[in-house]
C-alpha cells in the first residue's frame, strides 16, 4: 500500500514540475508572411517572338497590398533546348529587356520568372513557354561595312517591297553581329539571293555570298546563320580558287562562276556541290552571264568568250557536265564573229526573253549592244526559235558616261540600258535599233550613287513563272514595283551609306520618279545589295 502512495506522489510531483515549466504563448503576437503573387495581364499565356527580335516583358508583383516592393529581387531565365532544363539567365530586373536569340524550332522554349522574398529567401515562380519564329521577311538584303576590314548584314522590310505586309518600314541591321557578337571577317564582294530545294520541306532561302578574300558561302535566310561553306559549295577548292559570280536558271540550276569557267549543279539536290565545269570553250569573261528566269526552251543561258571572239551558251542542264558550246544560229549578227570585245554587262530585256549584253569595243573603244532571244513556247505550244535580234552601235557621246559607270544594268520588259555613275543614272532606250539617252535622275547633295540594280523580286529573279495565282507555287501577284523601280545605294561618308528605291515614270520612257523615291538610312558602306524572296 506505501508501494502504491509513493508511486502517486512522484507522478503528482511531475504533473506539477511540468505544469511549472509550461508557458502558454497562444496569446503572444505571430509574424505572418506576405506571400508574393506574379501577374501578368500584359503577356499572352503563350509568347510568339521573333528571332534578334527586341522584347519587353513587364510583370506585376505583389506582396500583401504592395505591388512591386522594393524588397523582392528578380530574375528571368530561358532554356536553351525545349523541354530541357537548361536554363540561362537573361535578366535580373523586373521588366526584361532583351534581344531573343534562341535558335527558330517549331517547339516551345520556357520562360521562367523568378521573384525572390529578399528577406525570408523564398522563391516565387512564373513561366510561359516561348515560340521563336523568324522575323526575316521578303526584302532588300544589305552588306556593309564599318571598319573596311568586316562585313555584316541587314534587311530592308516595306509595304511597297515585302509581299503580304503592310508594318511599314522595318530594318535589321547588323544581323551577324547581333547573332554571333561579331561581324563577318572579310569583305563581302557581292550577294546573290537563290533557293535551295531539296524536298518541299527542306527547302531554303539562301543568300550566296563571294568574299573579297576568295571564299565562298551560303546562308540560311531564316537566321542568316552559316548554311553552307566552301568546302561543301566547291569541294576542289585551291589555292587559286577564284568564285566570281553565281546564277540560278529558272530556280532549277545552279551557276558558279569561278576562274571564268561557269559550273553548274541541279538546286534540288541534297547536296550543293559544284564539281564539274560546263563542257565546250567554257570561259566567261568578265564572269557575267545572262540566265534565263523566263522558263524559256532554251538555250539557258548565255555569255562571251573574249579568247575566241565569240558567244557561247548553255544548251541543256540536265547531262553531266551540263553542255555548252558556241552559239551559232545566224541573224542580225553573226555570234561566232564579234572579236575584240570585252563584257561588261548583261540582262534579260527587251521583252523579257532576250538576254542583253553590253560590250566594248576593244579597237574604237566604244560600246555596243548585242542580244538574242531565248526560245519560247506560247500558250498553244508554238515554239518561237531562240536566234540574234539585235546589234546596236551605241553613240560615241556615251562613251565617256559609260566608262565612268559604277552600275549597267537593263529593264526586263522594255529596251532601256540604265547607266548609274557617282552622280547621275541615265536612261539608254534602243527600241528598234535607234539610241537616245537622257539624264533621269541625280544624286542627293553631298551623296555619291556607288551601286543600282533593277527591283526585281528574289522569286521572280529565279523563275518568273513561279507567280501564278492557279497553280502557284508563288499565288500572288508580284509586288507593283516588282521590275517597275531602281534599288540605289549611295555613300555621303566614308562608313555611311544609304539605300533609295525609285519608281519607274511613265511606262517605256526609263524615267525615274524621284519624289516617290523611298530612303532607307543607317547602314556603314554598301558593299553590295540583293533582294531577297519569300
């Protein structure tokens, strides 16, 4: 029994000790933490941006009934791979303002948000995921330089020169800087927009592009990210590999000009190399050649051999070597007896089927015109033989205009030579074998004209036939200004440069509408200049 009371002593005891040692803090203050929300009323749930294009992301952050406090740190990040979680930071602000640069893919990349409660460490999150399409459309593609050492890349948009569009002028400037934190390291020496189409849905717009230092390369018009190099567009290339001119014949074939011998390769193969040079006499001089883009029955495509005083052309693409050989149908001229020349320029004019090239005469030193139709079918599949149509002794008067030229070039459907020197573009019409020639526009005071070229879209350039609003495969009518307006590049400083389009006048005449021209500024010195297709 004393057993039993001792043990209910020292239970009591406890009980009491315990009851001691207990302090009630339920009526004592608590601290309660602001959870922090992230609102963002002015972004879609899901992002749509374009590739280099500029964003700007601005959140609402609240933290009990203060909205952006001062106490939150921030960061946004991206991942690098859709689906992945590799994740770089972009930005430690609240509102994010960056330069998109993720590579285009048809699946979402992740935006993530992050708020941070500075005081009590804890992370608050929101993400979006993130589509990144390019933002490179149809337009006047630009090389310039800065430095005179390096070349970079911009794109002129416009109503007038992009089809289905109407945003108004939009220009990316230094596109390989912006990509890649550099510009290329060598002098662009010319640009040339073509399509490379190995299955509908591998095919690429492409601009080729020949360095000053001799190399060659192909870029993906998507992102203008290197496409192909020169080892994959001329695998002999050596030491004396010299590519001078490239070409598209009614977007099917390929020609390389390289050491004056003309080289060609179907554009739907899955490779893009040129490995065998055209067969016959095969020198180009001056690398220019006029390719037919009228889906003409050939020949497809024509130049002049300085060596042998004669023609030459393309008679069919599809053997291996394509062949090639003199021109020798009779007509106004006999095309296997022009010597002493020079090549100095050529087009399809007159009507749109006629390649036309100006030479000198290396004896008077004057110029003259020459050119010869590509055959044709019309719509009741009568064909119209390929033969010479015209010779034109060009007035001594403009001997002197010509060789200060920085730019010959012809319109397509009318017999009009355009002559582009530093300060004037005049207008050669030789319709019917008769020349004149007038002053049609003058440089802007304090600019110098160093480069023009006819509006022709990038499309409509490889195979005119493409534009048809049936069967397609382009199913719209071309651009109003398409063949009907001059591209001119000019210079006022020695790294400044601008770029006008100028509207034809009145149909047939060559006049130019100045006060409708369109000025597009802030590039370096113009190298060269193309116009990209859709």
């Amino acid at each position: 029994m004393k057993r039993k009371i001792y043990n209910s002593i020292v239970l009591l005891l406890a009980v009491v000790l315990l009851s001691h040692c207990y302090v009630d803090k339920s009526g004592l203050d608590t601290s309660k933490i602001d959870e922090i929300t992230i609102e963002a009323p002015g972004m879609s749930s899901i992002l749509r941006v374009e590739y280099l294009e500029e964003v700007t992301f601005d959140p609402t952050v609240k933290m009990g009934t203060n909205t952006n406090p001062a106490d939150v740190t921030y960061k946004w990040e991206i991942n690098q791979t859709p689906g992945s979680t590799d994740l770089v930071e972009i930005g430690t602000a609240k509102v994010l303002k960056t330069t998109i640069k993720n590579k285009i893919l048809s699946a979402a990349y992740t935006l993530v948000f992050t708020a941070t409660d500075a005081k009590h460490g804890i992370d608050y999150q929101k993400s979006w995921p993130l589509y990144v399409s390019s933002s490179f459309r149809e337009g006047i593609v630009v090389a310039d330089t800065k430095d005179g050492s390096t070349s970079d890349l911009s794109l002129i948009m416009d109503n007038d020169i992009t089809s289905t569009y109407s945003a108004g002028v939009k220009i990316k400037y230094n596109i390989w800087k912006s990509a890649t934190g550099s510009s290329h390291p060598a002098l662009v020496k010319n640009l040339t927009y073509t399509l490379h189409k190995p299955s509908s849905v591998l095919t690429k717009n492409v601009i080729t592009a020949i360095f000053e230092n001799k190399d060659i390369s192909m870029f993906d018009c998507e992102n203008y990210s290197l496409y192909k190099d020169a080892s994959q567009i001329f695998p002999a290339k050596g030491a004396s590999f010299d590519p001078q001119a490239f070409y598209t014949i009614n977007n099917a074939t390929w020609i390389l000009v390289a050491n004056n011998m003309a080289y060609l390769f179907a554009n739907n193969q899955g490779i893009t190399s040129f490995l065998l040079p055209a067969s016959g006499l095969n020198y180009v001089d001056n690398a220019v050649m006029v390719a037919d883009n009228s889906a003409g029955a050939g020949p497809y495509a024509f130049w002049y051999n300085n060596n042998t005083g004669r023609f030459y052309n393309i008679s069919m693409t599809f053997t291996t070597p394509a062949s090639g050989g003199e021109y020798t149908t009779q007509g106004v001229f006999n095309p296997t007896n022009v010597p002493d020349r020079r090549m100095v320029a050529g087009d399809v004019s007159i009507d749109g089927v006629s390649p036309t090239m100006l030479l000198k005469n290396s004896v008077t030193g004057n110029y003259e015109l020459y050119s010869i139709s590509f055959s044709f079918y019309d719509v009741n599949w009568n064909m119209t033989p390929s033969t010479p149509k015209l010779k034109v002794e060009l007035p001594v008067a403009l001997t002197s205009i010509l060789n200060s030229a920085v730019s010959v070039f012809f319109n397509m459907f009318d017999p009009i030579m355009y002559v582009a020197t530093p300060s004037k573009i005049y207008a050669v019409n030789f319709g019917g074998g008769v020349v004149s020639y007038s002053e049609k526009y003058s440089a802007p005071a304090g600019e110098t004209i160093t480069k023009a070229k006819l509006f022709v879209q990038g499309r409509y350039r490889l195979n005119r036939k493409d534009y048809n609003e049936t069967s397609g495969p382009i199913y719209e009518p071309a651009l109003a200004l398409n063949t009907k307006a001059v591209v001119v590049a000019t210079s006022k400083a020695a790294f400044q440069g601008d770029v006008y389009v100028i509207p034809f006048g009145a149909s047939g005449t060559g006049d130019l509408n100045a006060s409708q021209a369109k000025k597009y500024t802030g590039f370096g010195k113009i190298l060269d200049f193309t116009i990209q297709g859709q």
